[in-house]
C-alpha cells in the first residue's frame, strides 16, 4: 500500500516539475485538459473519469419549471487541479471544472420519495487561464456545448460574454468563482496537503448544514407591496396584465428589438428565442446611462418555444424612483399565452429574479443596449 503510495507521489513530481516555476499552482500548468481550436473550446473528453465533486440539483418544479439549469448537475474537476487544490487551495492556471446536466426521471424509488437521475440532457464547461482570459474577471471563461432543443451536443463553444455567467459566479461563489459551499468533496480538499486524500478519515459531521447556507421561503414571492396607483401605463393587476399582453399593445413602443435573439437568460431555455421591447422613459434612461430608471419605466420581453410560437412574456416596470434593492420593480413572468395563472412570479421586489438582475450597474437591466439587432 504505502509502496504503491510514494511511487504514485513520485511520478506525480515527476510529472508536475516539468514546468519548474516560482508560485506553487504554476508547477501545475503544464497539464492541460483542453483543446481550443480557432478560438473555440472542444468538446471535452474522458471527464466522468475526472475526480467527481458533487451534483447540485436545481429541479424545474422547484423553480416555476424554468430552472435555468436543469435538473441534476454532476462537476467533475480535472485531477491534476484536484491535486493543487489540496496542495495550495487555490485554482492553478489551466483549472477546468465540468458540469453535466441530468433530468429528473423518477420522482419514487424503493427507499422513498424524491429525485432520481435520468438522462444526460447538457454539457457546461468553465475554465481559468490567464492566458487564454486575461481580461475575464478572475481570468474564469464559461461555455456551454448544450443545444436546446437538439439531442446532439455542440462540438465546439465559443466562450459567454462576462455578464452572461462569469459576474454570477464572481458575486457568489465561495472560493475564486468555484461554489464549492456546495461541493463537499472540494470543501474537505482545501489545503489539506498533495498526497492527502480526505475521505480516508473516519471523521464524519453531523448532517445539516455544511455550506453555511440556509434554506429560506419561496424566492418567487413577492416581498413588498405592489402600489395599486403606481403611474405606469400598464395594468400590474394578474388578469389585467395578461389581458394587456395578449393584447400587444406594448408591439407599439418605439424601442424593440427588430429581430429575436437567442435568450441568454434563464427565460424559457437558455438559447430560445426572446424579443424586447422598451417604453420611453427606459429608453432614454439607458441612454444616459442613469443608475436608477425613473419610475414608470417598462421593459416587455417575449419568448419564444422551439418552433418560434410566442409561449409567454416577462416584463418588468418601475413602479418607483428609488430602486430600494430591487423593491422598487415590478416583476412579472407568465409561461403561457392561454391562462392567466401560469405566473412563474408577480410582484415587487421578487427575489428569485432580483439575484440574478442585479449584476452590472444598470439598476437591474440586462439586455444589451442599444440592442445589438
Ligand atoms: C445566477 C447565477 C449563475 C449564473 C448566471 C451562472 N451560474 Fe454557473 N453556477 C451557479 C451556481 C449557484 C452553481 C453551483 C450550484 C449549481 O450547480 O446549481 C454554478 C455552477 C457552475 C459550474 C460548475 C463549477 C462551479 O463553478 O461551481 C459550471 C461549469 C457553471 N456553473 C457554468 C455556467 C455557465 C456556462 C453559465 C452561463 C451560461 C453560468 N454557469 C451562469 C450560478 C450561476
Ligand atoms: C438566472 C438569471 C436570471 C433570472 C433568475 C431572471 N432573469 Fe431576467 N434576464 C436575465 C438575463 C441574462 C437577461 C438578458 C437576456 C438576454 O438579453 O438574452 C434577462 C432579461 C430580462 C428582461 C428583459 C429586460 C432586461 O433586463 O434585460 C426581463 C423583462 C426579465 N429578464 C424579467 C425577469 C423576471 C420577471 C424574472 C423573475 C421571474 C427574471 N427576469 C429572472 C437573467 C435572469
């Protein structure tokens, strides 16, 4: 046992000092487990054979069935970069963590009710490298090789925009970027010491909360009033607004995007097509780049399923001047054309979608603007 140990240890050296540097990670960056071609990262390889930290589950019918990331996410990080985990706790250059999307199959198993893994459905890839990003934040690049609608992954992907995904990761992962308050097998590595493997301790925590995290009410309610006279020129009343919507009156502002493009948010899947249309008083605010739009401010946005049919609409208006943290929109999402009571969410100061918009600083904005079509 100890024999096969040191010599493992051996050729790990060996192999690691290849590339002899000063910092403790960059002894490291000689092994890469990637290939980009013509600028696009290929599909990887051989991953589910990578050391395996943890499987996030973030199933559609806890999340209005628009989880942005369905349903089981099972994150494989190459082994070399486990090693230098638990050599220095830190990402060393060329770092690459999968994440494999599963469906929800079975919802009752023999021990019980709950959720058992089906399908591959997508394929995630984020990676750290200097190099390669160095303009990213944290030097991270996201990908995505899922094509919705399709039963074939892309073969190759071009890396998403930094508001796309890095400025997500940035505001909320604990460690440079990486969550791993949700992967324990990485929490227990840190800093533990090359060598090391931790799950050979019999040391075991009571269950419960590891990451630190607590699980709270429904992100999808509202948690301020909606005024009932809030000056905007829409209806913010749930038959009214869909009432309203189905209408298309809002068809008639004089900023909208000429074509749909393919949604990079969560609403209906990411890649679906959506299309946005804006009143005056958000135009012009964007315009002049204000940090908080002026009250009555509406942004529409219409999705699209995968045959191109109108499934549904966001939309969101300032019911107030003060944004107040996200208290001061008005957030609505309908995943239907026909009932009224498919509502994903309605109300002021909507958690679930105020976590995500408020990246950047455009007071909860995130479609380009000026469009880009
Ligand atoms: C709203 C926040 C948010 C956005 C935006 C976001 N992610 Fe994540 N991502 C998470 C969370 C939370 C986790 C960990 C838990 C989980 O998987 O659900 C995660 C985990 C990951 C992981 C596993 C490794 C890690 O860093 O923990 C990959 C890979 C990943 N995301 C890729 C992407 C890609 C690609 C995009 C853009 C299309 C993206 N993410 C956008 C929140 C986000
Ligand atoms: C996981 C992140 C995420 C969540 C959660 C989210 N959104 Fe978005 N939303 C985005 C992104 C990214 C865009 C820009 C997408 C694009 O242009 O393709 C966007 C765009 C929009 C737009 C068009 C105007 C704009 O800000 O760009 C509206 C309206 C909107 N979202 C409403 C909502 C509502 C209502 C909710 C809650 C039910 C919500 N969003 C939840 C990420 C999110």
């Amino acid at each position: 046992m100890k024999k096969h140990f040191l010599y493992s240890l051996f050729i790990g050296f060996a192999l690691l000092t290849t590339a002899c540097n000063n910092s403790a990670t960059d002894g490291y960056s000689e092994v890469s487990y990637y290939t980009f071609t013509d600028g696009e990262l290929e599909r990887p390889t051989g991953y589910r054979t990578w050391v395996y930290v943890g499987t996030p589950t973030t199933p559609n019918d806890m999340n209005n069935g628009k989880a942005p990331f369905p349903e089981f996410h099972n994150v494989y990080i190459d082994p070399v970069s486990y090693d230098a985990w638990k050599e220095t706790g830190q990402w060393r250059e060329g770092t690459i963590l999968i994440k494999e999307l599963v469906s929800v199959d079975s919802k009752a198993a023999a021990s019980g009710n709950g959720y058992f893994m089906g399908n591959f459905i997508g394929l995630e890839a984020t990676i750290k490298s200097k190099e390669l990003f160095p303009n990213e934040p944290g030097n991270w690049a996201y990908f995505s090789f899922t094509n919705p609608g399709s039963n074939q992954l892309k073969n190759t992907a071009k890396a998403f925009a930094t508001n796309q995904c890095n400025s997500c990761h940035d505001a909320s992962a604990q460690d440079d970027f990486v969550f791993t308050q949700y992967y324990p097998v990485l929490r227990e590595a840190k800093n533990i010491g090359k060598g090391v493997n931790p799950e050979n301790s019999a040391k075991r925590q009571s269950s419960g909360n590891g990451s630190g995290m607590t699980s709270e009410g429904s992100e999808w309610d509202p948690t301020a009033p909606t005024p009932s006279d809030a000056g905007v020129d829409i209806p913010l009343e749930k038959e009214a607004l869909f009432a309203y919507l189905n209408e298309g009156s809002y068809r008639d502002f004089a900023t909208q995007e000429k074509e749909k493009h393919p949604s990079l948010g969560p609403h209906t899947k990411i890649g679906l097509p959506v299309k946005v249309y804006m009143n005056d008083a958000i135009a012009n605010s964007l315009a002049e780049n204000k940090q908080q739009h002026p009250k009555g401010s509406i942004i529409v946005k219409e999705m699209f399923d995968e045959s191109g049919t109108l499934s549904g609409w966001a939309v969101m208006a300032k019911t107030h001047d003060d944004t107040d943290s996200g208290k001061g929109w008005f957030w609505y999402e309908v995943t239907s054309t026909t009932d009224a009571n498919s509502i994903a969410a309605m109300g002021n100061g909507v958690t679930g979608c105020i976590t995500c918009h408020n990246i950047g600083n455009r007071d909860m904005v995130r479609t380009s603007y000026p469009f880009q079509n």
